[in-house]
C-alpha cells in the first residue's frame, strides 16, 4: 500500500511544554504528514529555536534528546547564531488525537495552534510527545548537526502490523555504526555493550507505550537484536590484525574507567576520542576524552556550554588568563576564531602506564574548575561584572 506524504507551510509561533510544566516557545516552520489511504501514520514538525534555547533542550534531554541517543556533530560545533533547526516526529499512539478531531489534515498546524491557546497543557504540545529526528544549523562554512537514535528507528514503525525485528535490528546497527565509526574493529566490548543496553532501553521505553504486540513479540525481537550485536562483535574482533592490538592501553583504559564510572559516551568516527555529557551545579556541557597512542598521551576536555561573542572575546581572555594564573593541573583555552572555551587536562604517560586513578583525578579535576568558573563567565559576558572582580 502505497504512502503520501503533505506538507503544510506554518511560519508561526507555538508554545509546547515540558515535563516541568514550564513554557517553551518555538517558531514552526512546516508540519509533515505521512498517510497511507486515508490513515495518518506520521506527523512531522520542523521547528526553529535560538542555540541559547536549545542549550537548555540539551541539558534537559527535552524531545527525547537523550546524550546517547544523538549522532556526532557532521561538521563541528553549533554557533552562538543563526538559528537551529530541529525536526520532530509525533509518538504514534498520539496520531488519534489529529485525526479525531480535525475535519481535514490541513486544519492541523491551524489545531495546534488553538490547543496552545485553549488547553496549554495538551498532551500534544508535551516536549516529550516528541521524538528529535535530527537538528541542524546554517553557518557561514556551511551546514553542521547530527541525527538521532529516532531517524534510524522511527517511532512510526511501531505502528505497522507485522513489524519485523529485521527493521528494527538494521535501524539500531546503522545509528551504532554512524555514531561511533565505520571500522567497528577499533571499539572495545564495553563499547557495544554499553550502545547495546542504551538503544534497547529507548526500544523498550517506546514500545511500552506504543506497540500493540505481545511480550513475548518484543522479547523476540529484542532476543534478534542481541543475536545480530553479538555477531557483529564477533565479526569486529576477528578481523583485527596481531599487530594492532599490542598497544591499546590508553583506549582501553580510558574506556574501561568511562563505563565503570557509569559515564554515558559515544566514540567519534574515525578517532579515539569518546563525546560524553556532564552536569555539574551550573550547567551541562560536552567533554571529550582522547587517546593519542602513539605520543602516549591522554587528553580530557570541558567544552564550555556558553559560545562568546566576537565582541567579549578580549574580555574573556582577560578573565580566562587571570584564572589560569597559578592553576595546577589543566588549563583554560578560548578559540578567538570561533568563541569556544575549553578546559583541558593531560597526561603523558610514556614510559609507564596509565590507570583509571590517573585518569580519575585529571576528569573530576577538569570539570570541577569548568564547574567552578562558570557563573563568573556569564557574568563577565553579561557585562555585570569586570574579569578581576569575577576570580575574587
């Protein structure tokens, strides 16, 4: 049976909420909607927010945005402007309530709208109703942003009557391997244990509200998924050559500690480098842990959540180096090109061995100070307060 899909120009404002009941505004841009016959089976919402609202929907995980359910950046960084783009699919079992109530399908950006302002706590306009396919921004080198664990497995494919655990294995495999990286002979077997228990546990949650088949269906499918991860581990590890085994440590170790330490992480393509997400008590942002073996280095960052401005960049190298000044273990760095801050620590272990106690103290240490520094950064850029008066 074939499918067809409309879409529906809005241009206009809404307001969803969140799971705390608090406000979040966005400004639609198009509404898709997906029918076979006449059933709806998808609905579609692309949206645009500013990147200082989005680092509220990533510190929240709103729209299921969960840190280990998104992809790696395509293309670097987002920027403190222009606006990010976000498309959303509606959970399935929320589809009755369009077609239920609307005459036609093009009434339903117009519905939206009037629930926003009629009933603000609708199910409908809950964050969580909806599932974060991919987000994107345009800069000036050209367009960066990441799908999601929800593009490669669309929640309206639990809808189909005879869903097959074929779909719903390639669907986890493909975000598996375009997260991490194409040669899955470089992840570890915590690695894919890890992604393994992460992608299942999101399954589980959707089809529990979702999926009309029987436990014992969803064990079977789950039981397929298992079978095929384990094989492609097996796979994975015959094919590597003697020679480029002899000395994984660092690697090894740094994810080794990130599991044991119950960090969730995601290994970027082609590199040893692992994108994990921390909170601390003033705010969420990315680190990055990187293994160079060959130097016998370890590397840990803190990317700073807040973007500086072309026009703070020199008073935020003032504040930056008076907080370097005396610091022991790690340091603060502003890129004035793009306005990234980090906080870097690093040890070079040649000679001798790294261990996680090593690794430990220059983690905990690294986002502590990012942690600590924080407030006095917004603060400084917000211009309440002078770089001198900010370390004090």
């Amino acid at each position: 049976m074939t499918t067809h899909t409309e879409h529906y120009h809005l241009n206009s404002e809404l307001t969803l909420h969140t799971p705390s009941h608090s406000p979040l505004p966005i400004h639609t841009v198009t509404l898709a909607l997906t029918k076979q016959a006449q059933t709806l089976t998808e609905c579609r919402l692309t949206f645009q927010i500013t990147p200082e609202l989005y680092q509220r929907i990533e510190t929240e995980a709103l729209f299921n945005l969960k840190p280990e359910l998104r992809g790696s950046l395509s293309n670097g960084n987002f920027q403190p402007e222009p606006s990010i783009e976000i498309e959303a699919t509606l959970q399935p079992d929320l589809l009755p309530n369009l077609t239920e109530t609307i005459i036609n399908f093009d009434q339903a950006g117009v519905y939206l709208q009037n629930l926003s302002q009629q009933q603000p706590d609708h199910q409908l306009l809950s964050t969580e109703s909806w599932f974060a396919l991919q987000v994107k921004q345009t800069q000036e080198s050209g367009e960066t942003g990441y799908r999601t664990f929800w593009s490669y497995l669309n929640p309206s494919l639990l809808l189909k009557e005879n869903i097959s655990s074929e779909e719903i294995t390639e669907g986890m495999v493909n975000f598996f391997k375009d997260s991490v990286d194409t040669n899955l002979s470089e992840i570890t077997q915590n690695s894919f244990t890890q992604s393994l228990a992460e992608m299942t546990k999101a399954f589980e949650e959707l089809a529990d509200t979702t999926l009309s088949a029987t436990e014992e269906t969803i064990s079977e499918i789950m039981e397929d998924v298992t079978n095929t991860f384990e094989e492609l581990v097996d796979t994975a590890y015959e094919s590597i050559p003697e020679d480029t085994t002899s000395n994984p440590e660092i690697f090894e170790e740094m994810v080794n500690f990130f599991t044991e330490d119950d960090w969730c992480y995601t290994k970027l393509k082609g590199e040893p480098i692992l994108r994990l997400a921390f909170e601390g008590e003033n705010g969420q942002w990315n680190c990055y842990a990187k293994a160079r073996e060959k130097q016998q280095q370890f590397i840990f960052y803190s990317i700073c959540p807040i973007n500086v401005p072309k026009n703070k960049r020199k008073t935020v190298s003032e504040f930056l180096t008076r907080a370097n000044s005396g610091m022991i273990i790690g340091n603060f760095e502003l890129d004035f090109n793009s306005g990234e801050i980090c906080y870097k620590t690093s040890i070079d272990v040649s000679g001798d061995y790294i261990s996680s106690a090593l690794i430990k103290q220059l983690v905990y240490t690294n986002v502590m100070m990012m942690d600590k520094y924080l407030p006095g950064l917004r603060s400084v850029i917000s211009e309440k307060i002078l770089p001198e008066d900010a370390i004090r």
